[in-house]
C-alpha cells in the first residue's frame, strides 16, 4: 500500500518535541500537533506518496496511528503510487522549542480603553517600532515555527 499525508498537513518538529504532524492552512490550521513517538513518528514518515508501506512491518502502536490519521483524514491510502509530497510538507524542524501562541502588544499608545485590555495607555511615552522592525519579529516569529 501507498499512504500519503494530505494538504494542509505538514511533517514538523521542534526542540523536545521533534515529532508532529501540523495543519498548515485551513479549519485545524489553530489546533494543537499531534505530537507522535519516534518510532510511530518514523513509521508515517514514509506516508509520502511514493514509496510502499508493507501494513504487515508495522508495531502495533504505528499501525493504530495510521489507522487514526486515516479515519480523519489526515493521511490517504491507494495501491498505486501517488504524487509526492508538497516540498512545505516535508519533514522540517524548527530551532527552538515548541510555542503554541504568541501575544503581542505592538503599541503602548492605544486610545480605545477597552475594559477586557490590559495595554491601554493613551499618555505612553515609549517610542513605536518602526514598521520593518515590526515585520522582523513576525518573520522571527515564523521561523520558530509559532502558527498563532
């Protein structure tokens, strides 16, 4: 049999959590990894499209987790090969270690004073970053592999 993982999905890793699978895009684009043993992590590696899974040679635990991620449609099966993997869905592995969320406050001279916000300060005197520092951190932000 041929497994391949489906788009919007994504092999990734991060310090001390290098084994997940990841919505890119899409409705579970905000949903947690799901975070796999090496081993079963390993195993569905070879969901790539092209190359054969023989069910037979699987642990127990990896055939279960094949199962799973098929019933939800996260990984497709055929008996012919298909197309390979989108280069963004490879297997990558992010420098730092996993971070679910950033928040941000990119201003301290809102005027809104809205009662659920913490930031609200109208009279601030600390200088704004400029726009491309701005854009800097979101991309360093991207880089660590943070989706939200």
């Amino acid at each position: 049999m041929y497994y391949r993982l489906k788009e919007p999905y994504s092999f990734r890793g991060w310090k001390k959590r290098p084994f997940a699978i990841r919505a890119e895009y899409g409705p579970n684009k905000y949903d947690r990894p799901f975070f796999l043993r090496k081993n079963d992590f390993l195993d569905i590696l070879y969901c790539n499209g092209v190359e054969e899974v023989d069910e037979n040679e699987l642990s127990e635990s990896s055939a279960q987790a094949f199962k799973e991620f098929e019933y939800h449609g996260i990984i497709e099966k055929s008996d012919k090969p298909m197309e390979p993997l989108k280069p963004w869905q490879r297997y990558h592995v992010f420098p730092t270690r996993y971070v679910e969320v950033v928040h941000w406050s990119i201003t301290g001279k809102c005027n809104f004073n809205c009662r659920h916000c913490l930031v609200s300060a109208p009279d601030s005197h600390h200088p704004q970053l400029p726009l491309s520092d701005c854009m800097h951190i979101i991309d360093q932000i991207a880089k660590c592999g943070i989706a939200e």
